[in-house]
C-alpha cells in the first residue's frame, strides 16, 4: 500500500465493509455508508453488501480512521510558525496541503517562546489564514486554533526555549500577550509554579473558557500539579519532557496527571524524547488512547532532508528526524504524526487500533472535537497491516 497515492472514487456514495475501527473490540468487523462526503451510517458488519447497486470497498479487515490531529507542531517545509508574517498565507497554504497529504486533517499552528512582537503577528497571520483560506474547498489540514508554548515556563525546564523571552505567569501578562487574537489560541502550555498568583488557572479559565491550559516545561511539585487541575488545567505538553521524572517520593507533574482522571497529556513517539519501553508504561499508567494523545512536536525542518537550519537566532542540527541545538539539547522533530503510530506497533508498545486512536481519536478528545461518527465529513484514513514485513502503512480514502 503506498502512503503517497490516495485510492479515488468518483460516485457520491459507497459502502465500506469489513473495517476494523479504533477503539473498538479488534475482531469486529464493522461497515460505513458514506453519501456526499459524509459518513451516514456506522454499524456492526451483519449483511453482504456486495449486492448492492452502489459501489463497496471491501476493507478485508483493514482499520479506517479520520485523519490525525496534531496538537503540537512548530512549523514544516523551512517555515516556523513564530516567524509567521502577511505575506506568508500562501505558504501558510502549501504547509496545510503538505499535512494533509501526510495524513493530517487538523493541527494547531505551535508558537514557541519568542518575542511579543513576533506572537501577535504570527496569530495575526493565522487569524487572516483561517479567514481567507477555510471557507474555500482545499485538500488541506485546517488550523483547529493555535497552540502557544511559552513564555510562561520554569527557566530550569525551558530546554530549546530562549530564555531571554521568558515571561513572569501573571494574569496581566497573559492579557497583554494575546491581545485581541484570544478566539485564535486553544491551547496555552505554562509552568504554574512560577506565578506568584495562586489562582491564575482558575482566573484564567473564567475568563477564557475557550482556551485549554496545558502544564509543560515545569518544576511543579504533585501538591502545585493538582491544585493547577483542580482550577481548570486539563492537559500536559510532551509527557516526561521538560518535567522531572517519576519518583517514588515526589511523583511531579507527571504523576499527579497520571493520577488525576480528567486530565489527558500528549507524548512524542519518535524514539528519542521517551525510550519505548517507557512509552509502554506511560501508556499502562495513562489508560492509553482513554487519556494520552501522539503529537509530532515537529519543527520547520519536517519535510526538508536532514542538514543544518535557522532556529530564531540559533540553528538546529537534524539528524534522522532527529533536532538539537549547536550544544546537542534536544529541540524536537522532523518525523510526522503518523510515523508516530508506526513506531508504537512496530516497537510493540500497544495495538494497532490502539496507535491508531492516539493520532486520530484521542487528539479530538482532547480538544472537545468529534472523532468517528455519523455526520462527520468522511476524511477516512485506510491502514494496512503487513504480516510479511511487520509494516503498517496507509492511505486517504478520497471521495471525489
């Protein structure tokens, strides 16, 4: 099966049978009607619909998903989305038509710690994008909002991030970044032990409902964890990145996320942030696709070959899908989401329709957006597992 050539059928309507779905028990055989563009029907396999006078597409137990969502990528094709300016919507365009073709259906545009200046025109950028570009009919992933990493992170866990751009967490602070662009920004990652006051979250959650705060790049104690979750934080950015360790003392951050049941945290699978035999265990911990989610954390170099690349006034070294700084700090990836999902079966972290829903599912969950259902637009995703190379592979399945 190849990853790069989409199966095309030009009638409005068909049936797909015998898909296996994430999420679901593995052996069940189930059928999607799809009419138009959407999925009109979701049900347990139960009749031969090869009699049918419309077209069926036997998935011979193949797995079909909705495209992934990315909630954490820094740029693609050489372009950082913190360098966003005007005259970039049209490459703006060409990177959401790039996801797309890597499996993508949404993402959220991650703008790292940088200048003021450079925030506000980077959502002034995408606010424009989403203005000019949603309402037309691309094959392209759309911008589900904007994700902010930073400045509001603990200087001791800042990692790739310049610490000259680093900002006091105040709700002042807060206000004065976003300024008018607050209906652009989902997610905000933030150290919470770093604010001198003691209900920011929740102040912040009254405020902005609208925008999900997310714990990263932190020292915060379990005790500063769950006070933050219990004022309204509901996510962590890049699970055991950034954070301290698991300890059997003081489990931190992560453990208190762990523990804590409305709280879902993301985590890179590209076998350098997290060995997988952490993973496995992040996974048995975080109760799988129920409360994690896969995110590329990808920089501007995804797409590009390896070599040497800008990075705000630094350059980053890309190896193997692999970024550092000069001095070898590990500043993310190049790998998309969906290699992801390949390398937690291949490394036998979880099931295949499990690695499945981490990318596809589980990121809508998280953002409160609907995952596979009757009504949703049938962006549907076919994976193949291959015995004889131990390869999963996949392709889009395009109604034309």
């Amino acid at each position: 099966m190849n990853t790069n050539n989409d199966s095309h059928f030009r009638q409005n309507s068909y049936y797909l049978i015998n898909a296996r779905l994430p999420k679901n028990y593995v052996e069940q055989r189930y059928e999607l009607y799809i009419e138009n563009g959407l999925i009109r029907s979701i049900q347990t396999q139960i009749s031969d619909r090869k009699k049918e006078s419309i077209p069926v597409i036997d998935c011979q137990g193949d797995w079909v998903s909705l495209g992934g969502v990315d909630m954490q990528i820094n740029g693609a094709l050489g372009l950082p989305f913190p360098d966003l300016e005007e005259n970039h919507l049209d490459r703006l365009l060409d990177i959401s038509q790039f996801l797309w073709k890597q499996g993508v259906d949404g993402f959220l545009p991650t703008i790292v710690t940088t200048s003021a200046e450079k925030v506000a025109r980077s959502l002034a950028t995408i606010s424009r994008y989403i203005q000019q570009y949603h309402s037309q009919k691309y094959e392209a992933a759309k911008i589900l909002g904007v994700h902010l990493e930073g400045p509001f992170l603990n200087p001791k866990k800042r990692g790739a991030h310049p610490e000259k751009y680093l900002s006091s967490f105040t709700l002042d602070n807060f206000r004065g970044l976003i300024g008018k662009y607050c209906q652009q920004v989902r997610v905000v990652t933030c150290a919470p032990e770093i604010s001198s006051e003691q209900r920011i979250i929740a102040e912040l959650r009254s405020r902005y409902p609208e925008i999900l705060i997310s714990l990263g790049h932190s020292l915060a104690t379990a005790a500063e964890a769950e006070r933050s979750f219990r004022q309204g934080a509901s996510l962590v950015t890049h699970a055991f990145n950034a954070m301290p360790s698991l300890h059997h003392r003081e489990s931190g951050l992560l453990g208190a996320a762990l523990v804590h049941s409305g709280v879902k945290a993301g985590f890179i699978a590209d076998g350098e942030h997290i060995s997988p035999m952490m993973l496995k265990l992040l996974l048995r911990m975080g109760e799988g696709s129920k409360r994690l989610f896969l995110v590329s954390d990808a920089l501007a170099a995804l797409g590009l070959d390896d070599g040497t690349y800008p990075w705000d006034d630094r350059t980053i070294i890309v190896k193997q899908g692999t970024a550092r700084l000069a001095d070898g700090t590990l500043a993310g990836t190049t790998l998309p989401l969906l290699s992801g999902v390949s390398n937690l079966v291949k490394w036998g972290v979880c099931d295949i329709g499990s690695a499945i829903a981490l990318a596809t599912e589980s990121p809508r969950e998280a953002l409160g957006e609907n995952g596979l259902a009757v009504g949703q637009p049938a962006n549907l995703l076919r994976w193949h597992w291959e015995d004889s190379t131990a390869n999963l592979t996949w392709e889009r399945i395009t109604n034309l």
